[in-house]
C-alpha cells in the first residue's frame, strides 16, 4: 500500500456543512450533508472547484465542503458554514476503487501508519474529484489525508 508523508503545511478554506455522526454512520451522513450542501451551491449559482472534500474531526463530528471560486467576492448562503484547518504533517494515499471499500482502507491505513511509528490526529479528510454515477465505480479515486502527530526533532 502505496503512502506518503508530508511534512508541508496544507491549508484548506471548505464552505458547508457539518454534523455529529451517530453509530459510525459516516456515509449515510457524508452523503445527506454532501447533497444539501450541492443544492444550495447550485441554488446560489457559487463557482466552485467542483471537489467534494469530507472533513473527519474528533468527537465523531464531520464536515463536508468544498472550495469556492473567489470566495472573498461572492455572496455565500449563511447555511453554508466556513471551515478553514491546515495539516502540518499528514500522510497521504490515494485509493482506487468503490467507495464502500473506503472504511476498511482506513483501518488498514491506521494499521500501517501505527507499524511505522506514527500517530494519527485530527482532522483527516477525504478528496473525491468527482461522481462515478453511471461510471465503473471500481477506478473512482479517493485521496485520503490523515493528519498526524509531528516527529519530535
């Protein structure tokens, strides 16, 4: 399993919407969020990326936003929530293929992370380039980035 370490500072400026996740229901309410939060981008006619990015935090709580376009100069619905986090050092693996296969690259992601000594922190989030609705589902890309706790010098 192919994953890199990134020790450069990533910083991320999302616009959305965020709920508690109860009994690790991360896809029913990844989806419902992403979904609400579409409609309303449309809805206000936001130029955006177009990339789907779900936020992990502690507390079982998760965001899903995306990029906007000019953000400085375009009119943002007050439904869609500002969240801004950076990643100091963070791991990252792309993975290919169906999206249910996704809770368990996790666990083999944090499986391999711990065997090489690192720690896993909060937030870590998931970058989906775009639907796979009608497509093969099986070559969907997932970009996964885990924060992680900083090497002592």
């Amino acid at each position: 399993m192919e994953i890199e370490i990134i020790s450069e500072p990533i910083r991320f400026t999302l616009y959305g919407l965020t709920s508690t996740v109860e009994n690790c229901c991360y896809g029913e309410v990844g989806l419902r969020l992403m979904n609400e939060m579409w409609r309303t981008v449309k809805k206000a006619k936001l130029a955006t990326t177009g990339i789907n990015h779900w936020v992990y935090f502690a507390d079982d709580r998760m965001f899903v936003g995306i990029e906007v376009r000019n953000a400085k100069q375009a009119t943002i619905p007050k439904s869609l929530e500002p969240c801004e986090f950076e990643l100091n050092r963070y791991s990252k693996h792309v993975h290919v293929g169906p999206y249910h296969e996704l809770p368990q690259k996790w666990q083999a992601l944090k499986a391999e992370l711990t065997a090489r000594g690192e720690s896993v922190t909060m937030p870590s989030l998931e970058v989906y380039g775009h639907s796979c609705e009608g497509e093969d589902e099986s070559k969907a890309e997932t970009t996964i980035l885990m924060g992680l706790k900083p090497k002592d010098a």
